[in-house]
C-alpha cells in the first residue's frame, strides 16, 4: 500500500497553494534579482521591529504563553482596534486563521461562497476538508457580494471576501458591505481579509471592524505580512465575533505565533516613523507603476493595495512573466492576466526599464 492511499480522502486529489507563481529561468549573467510576485513589503520590517526581535531571541527557549507574553499581546491587538481582548486570536501567519476555520467549522460536503479570482489559500483550504469551494465571477474585476447572496444554501458556513482583492487590488464600497451584511443568513459566518486595509489611502474608509463591534457573526483578518514588512516572521491576526475566537482558541497551539514575532508586532505597530515612510512608498510607487503599465499599453486595473493587475496586450501573461524573468525581474501571472508588487523606487525604477527591453525585444 501507498502512503497516497492512507491520506483522508480529501487529500488524494489534492493541489496545494503554491505561492509566489511559477518559477522563471534567469539568463546568465544577471546579478541581481528583483522580486515582485509576492507582494512583500521591500522596505523590509521596522528597525523597532528588527530590535525587538533581537531582545526577544535571547530568551526564546520560553514559550510565547510563559510570562502571559500571548495575553498581552491581544490586549494590546485589542485596545489599538477598540475591541476587547476576547476578539482576539493570533496566529503564525493569518493562514493560521485561514486553516483554524477549516479545522473547526467545515465537514465533508459544506460550503464556502467566495467570488474568484481571488486569494488561493481560502479554496485550497476548503479543498483540504472536503467542503465545496463555491465561487461567482468577480463584476468589474470586484466582488460580487449580490452574486454570493444568490449562491449560498443551506450548506453554506462561510463567506469569504477578500477586501482589497488579490490579485486585482479592487475595494468594495462600505455601502456594498452595509448591504451585503444586512443581507447574509443567520448560519452563515462572514470572513473579511483586510491583509492588504492599511494601503487603501483612504481615511475615510471604514474596516469590517465595524461589524465585529456589533456582534455580527464575523472575522476580519489582518497580518503583518504587508504593511510591517514581516512576511518571513509569519505573525497574523484576526479580530472576530467573542464566540467564534472562544471556539477558535481550541486549536490555538497548532497555529501558535512565536516569540519572537510577537515582540516584533508590538514594535511595528508603534513605529509610526516606519509606518509612514511605508505607506508614502507604496503610494508613490503604485502610481509610478500604474503610469508605467499604461505607457507600456496594457489594461491596467486601479489598485488600493501594493499592487497592480494588469491586462498585458500584446503578451499572453506567462509570455511577459517569463520575459521579465530572464533578466532577473519577477512577476506573477494569473491566468490571462499579470500582476506585479510594488518595490522601493529602485526596483520599480528597474521594473521600467527591464519592460522597455521587452517591448523593444532586446
């Protein structure tokens, strides 16, 4: 017997989530590669954030509940959110999150409504428990909250919204999620991915945060993956109704933050220095980029995230990604369409010109 054949039985036809795109072969020669296909914050993290990791590894032969270092940290979640501490769950990474809603919500033959494209880690997760992963087209390149309204059942559990939607950077208004909120069945549990809230730019907008305040049943995801620049410490949070958290802490360990990232969080979120400069960045080079693109020719989406998606006329996407690729300058395709993070003004600046190569078939 193989081991494929003691898998549980969702997992035998199984396709992972396979991040950052396909693998692109570099021409020799090229010294330096610039990665723009994972939407990483290319400031790197805060140097707060950087000192207080340090501090932390001395003494990281404790655990992150000894001393109540976790307890603190989600009351301090909770106070810069306005919630209370019981709202509050922590996990490595808000994948954590995404894999703890599989793990206690969802059994075989359960859906999930969600719209595509958008960010894979959700169907991968659904697929790994064998519920039905159950999807609208996205309307305008956005989600289709009347759409995912038609399609739920009463086998749907959750409702996943990605907002601002990877990979095509669009926002939903709050009127629309006013609506849709109103509108959602009392049995299904709404998940909101704000991974990429803080790029918005508008202060005005409001986060689904509303909702938790409330008493919706809700989850709004967050993550210093983006912002904060600290994709590779994997610390992510969520902010949910009290009794979907009391649940969700039943499988706390498994996706437990570490210390060392938990000390790095606190840091960044007080580094309004680093914050600042981050924000002015991408702000500054999504516009750089966006001019870039329509220059270039192609269908370019309006972004409120740290990227653009695009359609590449004249290329099909995996044609300009591999492109790109060869002189080191990495992409990501979607299908028909490509996306590209934004960089420190140097790598957008060389993003330029490697396209300007490509277009002219250097």
């Amino acid at each position: 017997m193989e081991i494929k054949d003691l898998l549980r039985e969702p997992l035998k036809g199984f396709t992972a989530y396979k991040p950052g795109g396909k693998k692109v072969k570099v021409r020799d020669g090229v010294e330096e590669i610039i990665q723009l296909n994972a939407n990483e914050n290319q400031l790197g993290p805060s140097p707060k954030a950087i000192e207080a990791m340090k501090e932390a590894a001395e003494i990281s032969q404790f655990y992150p509940f000894t001393f109540g270092q976790l307890e603190e940290v989600r009351q301090i979640f909770a106070d810069y959110h306005g919630v209370k501490a019981d709202n509050i769950m922590i996990t490595a990474g808000s994948g954590g999150i995404i894999s703890a809603f599989g793990e206690i919500f969802l059994n075989p033959g359960d859906e999930v409504v969600s719209c595509e494209p958008t960010y894979d880690s959700y169907k991968a997760m659904v697929n790994r428990y064998g519920a039905k992963f159950i999807a609208a087209p996205l309307k305008n390149y956005g989600y289709d909250l009347d759409a995912m309204l038609e399609l739920m059942t009463e086998k749907t559990k959750l409702a996943v919204i990605v907002n601002p939607n990877n990979p095509t950077g669009t926002l939903l208004t709050n009127e629309e999620l006013d609506n849709f909120m109103e509108k959602v069945p009392d049995h299904v549990i709404v998940v909101i991915d704000e991974a990429y809230f803080e790029w918005i730019g508008d202060k005005n907008y409001q986060s689904a945060i509303k909702y938790v305040k409330e008493g919706k049943k809700i989850a709004v995801l967050r993550t210093f993956s983006k912002l904060y620049g600290m994709a590779g410490v994997r610390i992510g949070y969520g902010i949910m109704l009290s009794d979907i958290c009391k649940e969700m802490r039943n499988v706390e360990w498994n996706y437990g933050p570490s210390r060392i990232g938990l000390a790095g969080a606190v840091a960044a979120i007080q580094d309004h220095e680093y914050i600042k400069r981050s924000l002015d960045n991408n702000t500054k080079g999504r516009e750089f980029l966006t001019t870039v693109l329509k220059e270039a020719g192609f269908d370019v989406v309006k972004s409120y995230a740290s990227f653009i998606y695009f359609y590449p006329n004249g290329f099909t996407s995996d044609e300009l990604v591999d492109k790109l690729g060869s002189y080191g300058v990495i992409i990501r395709a979607f299908k028909e369409y490509t996306r590209v993070s934004v960089g420190i003004p140097r790598q957008n600046a060389i993003f330029a010109e490697t396209l300007k190569k490509v277009l002219k078939n250097d």
